[in-house]
C-alpha cells in the first residue's frame, strides 16, 4: 500500500490495485464500491452518487458513508463534491480534498509526466 500510496503522489499512478477488505454496513460498502468507479481526475456530487447506487434520495446519506471510510485516497472519497460543484464535508478537511483534487486535475490535464504500467 505504502508504494502504490508514494506513487500516487509522485503523480505516477492513477488507480489503486490493492486487495480491499471493505468493512462497513451493507449500504456504506455500496457506497463506498461506487466511489471507485469515479474515473481519475473527476468528481461526482453526492446526490449523483445516491442516483448510481440507485437511491435517488440518499444523499445525505451517501455522505455519511463517506464520513465512515476509513481508506481515503484508496476508495476516493475526496472525488464527492456538494450540489455546486465545490467541496463540502470531507472529513479530513476542505484543504486537503482541495490539494487532492488539485493532484489529480494536473495528473489528468497531463501537466506531470506519467510512467507506464500503473497509469491506468
């Protein structure tokens, strides 16, 4: 974990191929499965989170479930923003989710060299 992790910060690796044990209820694990189909680079509000799992009206809770992840960057909930297109609630503050999504937009716009194999 600790080399992919080095690697995503070195802007060399865009999607974990990790193991997961995802721990949680029922609804958090589906929340948390869909937050690793948000494509590198891009984000996702939490009602069109609640519309994928196919719950239409659980954005708050979707939220929630974001709160409860215990394995951020690797289940990526930094990539979930509020209904206007900026960040809200990320647990671990509004200034780390800025810089991770910031990491990533410049990964994504190609502003970092990228190496071959883990780019995915």
């Amino acid at each position: 974990m600790r080399r992919q992790l080095r690697s995503y910060f070195k802007h060399r690796l865009r999607r974990f191929t990790l193991p997961l044990d995802l721990r949680g209820t029922p609804f958090q694990v589906k929340v948390w499965t869909a937050l690793r189909k948000i494509p590198f680079g891009k984000t996702s509000t939490y009602g069109e989170l609640a519309q994928c799992i196919g719950q239409p009206g659980a954005a708050r809770a979707v939220g929630m479930a974001n709160n409860k992840n215990r394995i951020g960057i690797v289940v990526p909930c930094h990539r979930v923003i509020g209904a206007g297109g900026r960040p809200v609630g990320y647990a671990s503050g509004l200034g780390i989710q800025r810089k991770l999504l910031k990491h990533e937009a410049e990964l994504f716009a190609g502003r970092h060299r990228r190496s071959s194999g883990n780019d995915q």
